[in-house]
C-alpha cells in the first residue's frame, strides 16, 4: 500500500488546525496568551486551508466530491459539515477577538474554539476508521489523530510565541 501524501498532509494540516484553536481556547480560559490571539487563529485558518487545498489533490476527479455529500453516512460529508462548523466558530471567535481589542474573548467562545477542536479532529480521524482496514478498525485510530493534535497545536504556538518575541514560559 502506497502512501496518499495528500491525505496525510490533509491530516496533518487539520490537527495543527485543530490543536492551535483549542490552545488558544485553553490559554484565553486561563486568562493568558492575550498578544498571540490573532497570529495563531490566522496560522490556525491558514492550516485549514492548507489542508483543504491537499485533499483535493487526493480526488482524481474532484468535481465528483459533490456526489459524496448526498449520504450523511459519508465521511467526506462528516468532515465538510466538521470544517464547516470550525470555520464558522473561528470567524466568531475571531469577531469576539476584534471586538475585545485587548486579546481577550469571552470564556464561553473559548470553551467553544476548544469543543470544536476536538470534534473537528475526531470527526475526521473517525474517516479512516474503517473494517476493510483492521489495524485502523479501533478507537485508537481516533485517539491517534486527536492525540497528534495535542502536540502539533501547543508546539505551533509555541512556535508563534517564540516569533513574535513572547515569553513562552509564561503560559
């Protein structure tokens, strides 16, 4: 089985997604982080659609990807309606952002940025959870990729931080 690089980097780019939005949840709930807010949520849209644009390239026909989200059963459908869902709690969570001015958004958006996250990632590992393939048939598989998220997502921010010159340490 070779590998389908546009579907690890479609996974890949969903998990830094995924993992900087719920960090920047985590931290605004902690009342920290309030200068890295907007840069990451724009690393954080920028990786989804990074990963948007990668999945494509997996689809031979990509005009056909329309015939798969008839079936609410479809994992394609699942992830659409997941991106979707994220995407619109990012743009609010960035309107809270703007609104503040002060890199503060209110705990119920961060609570929010942060259940989106974790469904967004979850949803889409369900997708490769699958019978015709046994070792990815698991719960684990799921776990997996929500576990990756947990890491790529504190070290992009990290990484973000360490740009703008922050202290890292601090949160």
């Amino acid at each position: 089985m070779n590998p389908e690089w546009p579907l690890i980097l479609f996974t890949f780019f969903l998990c830094v997604s995924g993992g900087v939005l719920g960090v920047q949840g985590l931290l605004c709930v902690l009342g920290k982080g309030k200068k890295m807010q907007l840069p990451s949520l724009v690393v954080s849209l920028a990786a989804l659609a990074v990963g948007g644009i990668a999945v494509f390239m997996h689809l031979q026909h990509w005009e056909r990807i329309f015939n798969g989200f008839g079936h609410l059963s479809s994992g394609i459908t699942q992830e659409l309606i997941a991106v979707v869902a994220f995407a619109a709690v990012a743009v609010a969570y960035f309107a809270c952002l703007r609104r503040s001015g002060e890199g503060a958004v209110p705990k119920w958006a961060a609570v929010l940025a942060v259940a989106a996250s974790l469904v967004l990632v979850a949803v889409c590992a369900h997708s490769y959870v699958m019978a015709a393939r046994p070792a990815w048939d698991s719960v684990l598989e799921v776990l997996s990729v929500v576990g990756a998220s947990c890491i790529l997502g504190p070290a992009t921010v990290a990484v973000v931080m360490a740009l703008r010159g922050d202290d890292v340490s601090a949160c």
